[in-house]
C-alpha cells in the first residue's frame, strides 16, 4: 500500500506543480489575465488590482513547494508526509478562499480542490504507515 500511496502522491505534487509553475508563471508575465483569457473584473471582490500578486503566491505555494515535496519524498526525509498533508492544506484552502474571493465555482476549482483532498489523505496514510514500524 505505501507504494501506491507514495506514487499517487508523486503524480499529484507534479500535477499541482507544473499547473501552478504555469499559472503562476503566466499571471506574473501577464499581470492582466489575458494570457489565461481572464479579465481583471474577475478581481472586483478582493484586495487585488491585477494578478501579480496572486500569481506569485501561486507560483512559490502551490509550484514551488510541490516540487520540494516531491524531493522530500524521493530523496525519503523524515516526516516527508508531514508536508504532503501540508501541501494538501495549502491547495485546498487556496482554492477555498479562491472560490470566496472570486464569488465564482470554477471546474478548475473542483479538479484542483480534490487533488489537495487527495494530497492530505495520501500523507495520512503515508504517516500511519511509517508509523506502524
């Protein structure tokens, strides 16, 4: 079972990698949204003007700490599912004050909320399995 949990894992740290590298990269080169065909109006309901901000907390929370994850995992640091379940949380309350910021459900916002779901269940599962020896 650790092994299906830990590809699992593996295969979501990369997902929400690569998206949030991408999304985060395209929001920061393109404060406006419309590399993403979104528009600032988007914003009207939160603290920001344009997407630079939010593009960066993307990149660096949900990009760059999947793929630190990732390398706890592989490389097999202690309590390395400690920060799967960490990542999970960060990705789900992303997409939580996501939704109650834009006052909008996105099917982007399902996808991405059930792969932090998945991340948290895959680290507690990986925790109580090392910690069964």
């Amino acid at each position: 079972m650790k092994t299906f949990y830990k590809i699992l894992a593996a295969l979501l740290l990369i997902f929400n990698g690569v998206g949030a590298i991408f999304g985060g990269g395209n929001l920061i080169n393109h404060p406006d949204g419309s590399s993403l065909s979104w528009t600032v109006d988007m914003l009207k309901h939160t603290p920001f003007n344009d997407f630079l901000i939010p593009g960066i907390i993307l990149l660096t929370a949900n990009g760059v700490f999947s793929f630190v994850v990732l390398g706890m995992m592989i490389f097999g640091l202690k309590r390395y599912s400690t920060f799967i379940m960490l990542q999970g949380f960060i990705l789900s309350g992303w997409i939580v004050i996501q939704v109650i910021m834009l006052q909008q459900i996105l099917s982007l916002h399902l996808i991405m909320g059930g792969t932090g779901l998945l991340l948290i269940v895959c680290g507690w599962r990986l925790a109580g399995i090392e910690g069964m020896r």
